[in-house]
C-alpha cells in the first residue's frame, strides 16, 4: 500500500514539475512588453478613451443646443398664438361694446320717446 502512495506522490510532483515548465515556458512565449511599449499603449489608450469622451460631451452638448432651440420655436409659436388669441379677444370684445352702446342708445331712444 505505500507503495502506491509513493507512486501517487511520485506521478504528483512530475505533473506539478511539468505544469511548472509549462507555464514557464507560456510566460516566456507571451511575455509582457517593455515599459516603454506598454507607456505607449497606456498613452494610446489614454488619447482613445479622450477622444470618445469629447464625442460623448459634443453628442450631449448637440443634444441640448437642439432641445433648447426647440423649446425656443415653440415659445415663440406659443407666443404668436397669445398674441393672436389676445387680439381676437380685444377684437370681439370692443364689437361687444359697440353693440351694447348701440342697444342703449335704441333703449335711450325707446325711452325719451315714451316720457315726451
């Protein structure tokens, strides 16, 4: 029995050595650039993620220059109609005027005739 466990222990550290020349050897092949490289790609990097932040903010500030300028057409729209309600009104209320004026002056007329 104790030998299969050193047979166990034997066949354990063989894959343990052999997954260790493996990685060593996938560490050698994929190595990490220099510090120089890898500055560069940090610096790129850098310069894309600016790039797409400015696009971002020039998108939103786009954005928000449309919203505000149709918030404006339609005030002015608004306004017009105001005005436009505001004169009609004015319109009917001076007929309106001009019509009781005239009623009274028939009931002032009606009047007199009856007390003369």
């Amino acid at each position: 029995m104790e030998e299969g466990r050193t047979d166990s222990a034997m066949l354990g550290a063989l894959m343990l050595v052999t997954g260790l020349l493996l990685g060593a050897s996938a560490a050698l092949l994929f190595a990490p650039q220099s510090g120089k490289e890898t500055r560069k790609d940090i610096l790129r990097y850098a310069r894309k993620a600016k790039g797409r932040a400015e696009g971002v903010v020039e998108e939103f500030s786009d954005s928000v220059t449309e919203m505000v300028e149709s918030v404006g057409e339609k005030a002015e729209e608004i306004l017009e109609k105001g005005k436009d309600l505001a004169t009609d009104a004015k319109k009917g209320l001076l007929y309106a005027m001009e019509e009781g004026q005239k009623r009274l002056e028939k009931q002032r007329s009606r009047l007199e005739k009856l007390i003369a």
